[in-house]
C-alpha cells in the first residue's frame, strides 16, 4: 500500500454502538447490527437468545424434600435387608 493514502473511516466510527454492558462493567463499543440497539455477540443477530419454551431452565425435582426422603428410606430398607441376609446366612452355616 502507498502511504500517501487517506483512509476514510468516518463512517465506521459514526454507526450506531452496542450499549450492552461487558463483564468488566463498560459498555461494549462494537458497531450494532443493522436495525438492532446490539452488535452480533450480544443479541443483534438472528434467532440469538433462548429459545422459545426453553427447556434449559426447566426443573427436575430431583432435590425436593421428598424425593430426598423417599431416597433415605429406600436406602433404610435396602440397609435392613443386607443386615437380615447376612444374619441368615450366618445361621445357615
């Protein structure tokens, strides 16, 4: 390239910036997508975002306080069943 060429950036410094806040607290300074207040990364291009019904932040119940306990006792009677087999086959020798 020659030096003596002028590069013309004003219109790329003009354009709309995303205002979307960076995990370091500052506004993000990449140009927005056509029509959108966001740039590409941070929600400005298309079918970004959760989908529809999302099924990521569904819950299982897996942890409530009875399933938990419903575990426990399951865990007792299987305890109490290992004790009892191994007292009987203690007897039977």
């Amino acid at each position: 390239m020659s030096g003596d060429h002028i590069r013309n950036t004003s219109a790329m410094w003009t354009s709309p910036r995303c205002g979307a806040e960076t995990r370091r607290g500052t506004t993000c300074r990449a140009p927005a997508v056509h029509g959108k207040s966001r740039c590409r990364m941070h929600g400005g291009a298309r079918k970004s975002g959760a989908p529809q019904g999302n099924q990521n932040a569904r819950t299982h119940g897996a942890f409530t306080g009875d399933a938990v306990a419903e575990r426990r006792q399951v865990r007792e009677v299987l305890d109490d069943a290992l004790k009892l087999l191994g007292e009987l086959s203690s007897v039977a020798e």
